[in-house]
C-alpha cells in the first residue's frame, strides 16, 4: 500500500542535469506496435535524450524468462 509524506517536497532533490551522460538501456524489442504507445515511448525517449541521457537500444530480448537475469 502506497503511503504519503506530507509536508516533504522531494522535487527540491531533482536537478536539471541529473541525466546528463546517464546510459539509459531501452528493451526496443518489448516496446510493442500499437500506434499510441509507440507514439509515448518515442516521445519519451525524445524527452531522456533532452535531459542528456545517453540511450542504449537493446534490440534483443532473452529466448526464455529464465535468461532475464
């Protein structure tokens, strides 16, 4: 169950530039081909890239669940 802290403001934590130079691995092969989602993954790639994230596509997934590692 999730709980709440009032009175915290955790934003005050963040950085503009926290990304910056981050690798960030992107499962391309589990995005799926439904317009819409694809349409949001892209515009959130679009928006890490932005942030300086340096994205890295995986393009193959593992041929079975016990590979997931």
């Amino acid at each position: 169950m999730a709980t709440t802290t009032p009175g915290i403001d955790y934003t005050a934590g963040l950085s503009k530039n926290a990304l910056s130079g981050v690798r960030v691995g992107v499962l391309d092969f589990a995005k799926g081909s439904s317009a819409p989602i694809l349409t949001l993954f892209n515009q959130a790639l679009a928006d890490l890239e932005k942030a300086g994230a340096i994205l890295v596509k995986i393009e193959e997934g593992p041929t079975q669940p016990d590979n997931l590692g």
